[in-house]
C-alpha cells in the first residue's frame, strides 16, 4: 500500500498528465530533492523556487491568472504565517470578479505535530486558513483521501489548501490506490528516489493511475456508532479511531468517529445526522484551543442541537503555548495523544444525562 506522500506524488503526477497543471513549484521541490517529505520527486512540471513565500504565491496566483494550473508548496505551514495577507487576497479574486476570474491554485503544506520539529516546523495551520474567505481548505489522514482530495483539489476553479498531516505522511494507507502495484516494494523502486549521487539520474517509471475524486465537503464516518459522535481530522483521526475501538471493547459502547477531511466547506449534514443520533460530542484536533476551529463546530452544535446534547459537548486541542518545544516531553504533552483522545472519549460515554 501507498504512504501518504507517496499518494500525493501520484495524484500530483497525474495532475499533469490528465488534468492539466502546469507547474509545481516551491522551495527545494524540483529535482533533484523533490521536496523536504519527497512529494514531487520525478515530477514533469517540478522546479526550485526561491527561498521566499511570499514570491510563491504571487507566482502562483500570476501563473493561475494567465491561465495555468499551478501547484505550489509551502515548505512548512508555519512560513504561511508569511503570507496571510496574500493568501486572503488570492481568496477573494473570483468573488470580487463576479465569478468571471477563476484562480485554480494549490497549495499544499505539511501541517501539525510528529516530526519533533520543535517551534518553527509544528504548528497546526487549519484554523488560521478558515479564516480565510474564498478558499476551499483540505486536510488528508490517509493515503486514499490524500490521492482523491488532491486531485479534486486540481481540477477546482478556486484556491485550494491542502494541509499534509506531518506525523502521517510516512503511513501507510490500508486501501490501495487506483492503479497502483500490488507490491508496495515495487510501487518504492518506480517512484521513490534513490538516496546519494544516483538521484541526480534517476527517472521515474509512472505505474498507470486512474482517477479517483474525494468530493471537497464531504466527511467520511469511520466508525459507526451511537455512545457518542467524535470529530476529527489529520493527525488525531487514526488515534480517535484507536480510542473508539479500545473503549468498544473496554465498556461495551462505540463511538461513531467522523474524518471530516474538509475544513472548510465542511459537512454539516453528516455532523448534524450523528449529533442527532447520539446526543454526545467530541471534537479532537490539535491545533491550540484559543480561537480553534473546533469551537465554531461546537458553537454550531450548541445553536442546532442545544435540546438534543444530552451532556456537554467537548473540544480537545493543542495546548494555549507558544509553540512546541523539541523535546519530546513538550510535544508528547502540547498537542493530544492517544491517552488524552481517550480518557476525553470515556468521559463523554460515561457522563450521566
């Protein structure tokens, strides 16, 4: 099976040869690095950009302007920070044109926790990007989403952000892509790099992918269940999961766990249908808990559902610091681990109505 990033390669790659990009640029992603996390090794349309964010978006903008199908990368979402205001820009250009100025832009960004990237590689991007009208805002947490969220993000006449869940992108996904070798170590000597002088040679041989959209605004429930709704996403979502399936078999109740996947526009109907169901909530992310995007999904919950919750509504996030020490302590205990997803779980079951 394909990791993460190796989905993103491939969707990417197959971006331009069927759906038209023209370029995928940023820092260190042409050859012959292929990107930090080697998401655009081998790729066609891949080259260096400078080191500077803010010329990344302005070219990419321009490039969408004339006409392309650019794909640019943020080499870290904490360098977004860079360019919020070009970002919101780019947001609202086919708004303020009336709809007549399409800007089908990408970007993507590794996004979160996992890799002890210490303060200037761990933050969470998602609820600053929310913020942010006009875009559309994606965020993966397996390596099927990853391949059909990116292509759908490609063929989107609007901007698109794709935040890639650091700590994930290295896992394997338990689905196979479409068209993808059954032999992953056969999938590795077509599309991964060699390490060393080799690199500067090598090419890629593409296996034949075939299309596969996962729709932007549509969540995915991973497991189904009535003791209580979890919300999720990235990183938290394969741990909530875990959680939901230890405490099935601990206390005889099973959570239903949402991948929302879409940050925004995200899926209302599906979050109502299970709030509904099971009158319990918990929303799980990592991003820190000040002004987090969780809370406009709890706030939203409360307006609809207030006599539906038949306890309290929950968000677990990132701790209210200012950033994520390199020691491992710091990040084990800054941002939710399983031990933290689950004992949050069990108090909502458990809670008396």
């Amino acid at each position: 099976m394909a990791t993460l990033v190796q989905a993103v390669r491939l969707a990417l790659h197959y971006g331009e040869e069927h759906l038209g990009v023209t370029d995928v640029f940023g820092e260190d992603v042409g050859p012959p690095l292929g990107g930090v996390f080697t998401a655009t090794q081998g790729l066609r349309t891949a080259w260096n950009s400078p080191l500077d964010e803010r010329g990344i978006i302005g070219m990419a903008m321009g490039i969408a302007y004339a006409g392309g199908r650019p794909v640019a990368e943020i080499q870290f979402c904490d360098y977004g920070f860079n360019v919020i205001d070009l970002l919101k820009v780019a947001g609202n250009q086919y708004w303020a044109g009336a709809g007549q100025y399409p800007l089908p832009m990408v970007v993507m960004t590794p996004s979160g926790s996992g890799i002890r990237g210490s303060l200037y590689h761990s933050h969470s991007f998602e609820s600053w990007a929310s913020r942010l009208p006009g875009w559309k805002i994606v965020m993966p947490s397996n390596a099927l989403d990853a391949y059909g969220l990116m292509l759908s993000a490609i063929e989107d006449p609007n901007p698109v952000l794709v935040l890639l869940p650091k700590a994930l992108l290295r896992v394997r996904g338990e689905q196979r892509l479409p068209g993808e070798p059954d032999d992953e170590n056969e999938l590795k000597e077509r599309i991964d790099a060699p390490v060393g002088e080799a690199r500067t040679t090598w090419q890629p041989r593409w296996p034949k992918m075939e299309p596969y959209f996962v729709p932007i605004g549509k969540a995915s429930t991973v497991r189904e269940g009535d003791a209580c709704t979890v919300i999720s996403y990235g990183r938290t979502l394969p741990l909530a999961v875990q959680a939901a399936d230890e405490l099935a078999t601990e206390l005889g109740n099973r959570a239903e766990v949402i991948d929302l996947r879409s940050i925004f526009p995200y899926d209302w109907k599906c979050i109502s249908q299970s709030v509904s169901k099971t009158g319990r909530l918990l929303i799980v992310n990592e991003d820190t808990e000040v002004t987090n995007f969780g809370e406009h999904l709890l706030r939203r919950v409360i307006e609809h559902h207030f006599y539906d919750l038949l306890v309290r509504p929950r968000l677990l996030a990132g701790k209210h610091v200012p950033g994520i020490g390199l020691n491992q302590v710091y990040e084990q205990n800054t941002v939710p681990q399983l031990r933290h997803i689950k004992q949050a779980m069990s108090e909502v079951i458990l809670e008396q109505a």
